[in-house]
C-alpha cells in the first residue's frame, strides 16, 4: 500500500537526491527538499482518489517529517470528496485530519483548518 509519505519520498529519490534509509512511511529529513518538484505529482494522484483510498491520502499527515505533512495537506484539496466538502465516513480518516489541525508545525496546523 502506496502512501503520501512514501510517494513523496520515492518521487524524491528518483529526482536524484542520495538516499540511503529504506523508504518508510517516515522519510529522512533530506529526501523532502524537493517538494516543490513533487507535490504537483500529489496532487493529481489525489484527483483520482475516492473513499476506499482516502485513508492512504491522509497518511502522509501522520509522517514524521513536517515538509511531507506539508505536502500531503497541499493535496489533499485535490480530494474530490474533500473539495466537495463531503464528511468522510471513516472515523479513522477524520482522527487523522483532526490530529493535522494540532499539527507541532505551526504552519501546517494553519494549514489543516
């Protein structure tokens, strides 16, 4: 199961930056320097994500690193459901979108309210 965090991380690698940890849902710190290279890749993943794939979207909020929490929280707008402003039914899904508004990056706490 592809995740947010390990998409990042992945897309990042492949642009060329040395990596040297198996990818994991928690990327080393530099593997996230290139988010501006790969978020529009997240977001047009996220285009296509419905509610039997929402929790693997909002996974990367979970991440370790702030910069990939960041990323995934500037895709998921592009959610369909999201964007449509459907509550999702997973109670899972909405404790994980609920932990992102008390984010300890105080920009990516803004970010999920």
């Amino acid at each position: 199961m592809l995740t947010i965090s390990m998409l990042t991380c992945t897309a990042v690698c492949r642009a060329g930056q040395e990596h040297t940890q198996r990818v994991t849902t928690t990327p080393s710190q530099h593997c996230c320097s290139c988010r501006e290279r790969v978020q529009p890749l997240l977001g047009s993943l996220c285009r296509g994500v419905g509610e039997p794939e929402l929790m693997q979207a909002v996974s990367g909020l979970l991440a370790g690193s702030a910069a990939v929490r960041a990323a995934a929280l500037a895709a998921l707008p592009s959610v369909p459901l999201l964007a449509e402003g459907v509550t999702p039914d997973s109670g899972e899904v909405l404790a994980v979108l609920a932990l992102a508004r008390h984010d300890v990056n105080e920009d990516n706490a803004a970010a999920a309210t």
